[in-house]
C-alpha cells in the first residue's frame, strides 16, 4: 500500500479547506490590485539627464527604446563588462521576456533589459540563450549607477551604496569576510570574482514618455522583482512549493538532457 508523509484526507476535507485558503488568496488579490493602484499613483519624476545606450540599431536615447509607445519597462540585468556570461537568476527571469515582450509592445510598452556589458557581449550571449527581447548596453553611461544597481569598490569602502531603499553597511576589506556559496557559485557562472559579480544589481524601472519629457515612475529590486520570475510562481503552486536547499537553477542550456 502506498504511503505519503504528507497530510491527507477526504475530498470533502480538501475543499473545506481548500475553501477557506481560497478567501486569504481572494484578499491576496485583491491587496495585489490595490498595490497595483497607488504604484500607478506615485509622483512622476522628470528625467533632464541624457543617457545613451547601444543597441542593435545603433546608438540612442532613453527616449528611443520608447520605440513610439508612452511607456517603458527596464529590467536591470546583471551583465558587466567584466563578465563572460550574465547572471544565471537574471538569465532565469529572462527566459519568460519573450512571449511578454510581444503583447506588452501592443499594448503601449516597451520591455528592455539593459546592461553595463558592451554591446558585443550582450548580442552573443542573447544568441545562446535564443531570446528575442530587446537588450541594450549602458557600458559607457551612468544610467545604472543613478538607478542604484551599479556599485563601486569606493562605495562599498565608505559605506555609501544605497540599494532596494536604503544605505547598506560598510563592506569590509576584500578577503577578509569569506562570500556566501551562492555569490561564489554565481561569480564563477559569469567568469568573475565574487567582488565583482556583486557590484552589479538586479532590480526593474519603469518610465513614461509625455510630450517628449521622460519621467521615472516606479523601481523595484531584491526580493521585489521575484513577481517577475516566472519559475516561482509556478513552483509555489506545486505540491511541494519551491523546495530548496541550495540554488538549484541554470541557465537552461545547462541542465542535464534527459
């Protein structure tokens, strides 16, 4: 006979209880709307400085990943100019831009993920991972040091990087504090050092296009673009939810075939 450690039960008992955990996912939603609501309601912010990017057509302006449409989405990947891949989580999220990248472009949206790598690096690296979403280089730019996922070895010296909303402690002299296993496992994914890998942030911006002025409207990093990660939301609906003891995914390219 077969047996599970799990709790089981009656059909009428998994909808009783079923029932009752569909009223907090009904509240759940409706908070999510209401979030939703006052991000739409937070002040715009004027953006005068002039940012410029490589992209596949060429040079341009925050202005013109707008491509015509009033409203721009930025997910801040990690890919810096010293790394030979991008990040493996940022990779993860990535995966699900394709198909959304479409509907949002018609529907008055831009999606772009922008990062510090040049140009040439980004494109190869777009190929492996057989995307099709548009990806720009801020390589010579401080679009990602002003949005606050770009830090530097001074920053982190003098305790002035400010990340997810607030100022984070002094960093103390490398070597002298080991890094945790993920930030090793990760900096060697990308063909670099834990100090280095880390000095890039993930994180997403949004920004809106009114009568040729761009404004900023909305950032969100850490834990705040797990939404995004289209892997979870599917895991935390499974029988056993995420089920981790150790950072478990790859780049798709990387998992065992079979």
């Amino acid at each position: 006979m077969a047996t599970t450690k799990s709790r089981t039960g009656t059909r009428q008992e998994w909808l009783t209880a079923r029932l009752e955990l569909l009223k907090d996912e009904k509240e759940l939603t409706r908070r999510s709307d209401e979030l939703a609501r006052r991000r739409q309601e937070l002040p715009w912010v004027r953006i005068d400085k002039e940012y410029r990017f490589e992209t596949e057509e060429g040079s341009a302006s925050l202005a013109d990943l707008f491509r015509g449409r009033s409203q721009l989405l930025v997910y801040h990947f990690m890919f810096g100019p010293d790394y030979t891949a991008g990040c493996p989580a940022c990779s993860a999220i990535a995966d699900g831009f394709n198909g959304s990248a479409v509907h949002l472009a018609n529907h008055d949206v831009m999606l772009w993920a922008v990062s510090r790598a040049p140009l040439a690096k980004l494109q190869g690296y777009k190929r492996r991972m057989g995307w099709t979403f548009p990806w720009a280089s801020s390589f010579d730019s401080d679009f990602n040091a002003d949005f606050h996922v770009r830090v530097t070895k001074e920053q982190e010296r003098a305790g002035l990087v400010e990340y997810n909303y607030q100022r984070e402690p002094a960093s103390p002299p490398e070597g002298a504090v080991a890094p945790p296993e993920g930030v090793v496992l990760f900096a060697s994914m990308t063909g670099t050092d834990p100090a280095t890998y880390v000095r890039e942030r993930p994180g997403m911006s949004a920004f809106a296009l009114e009568d040729g002025v761009v404004y900023h409207t909305y950032s969100a990093f850490a834990r705040g673009v797990d939404v995004l990660w289209s892997t979870y939301q599917w895991l935390d609906r499974a029988p056993k939810g995420r089920n981790e003891k150790d950072l478990w995914w790859r780049r798709h390219d990387e998992y065992p075939t079979g």
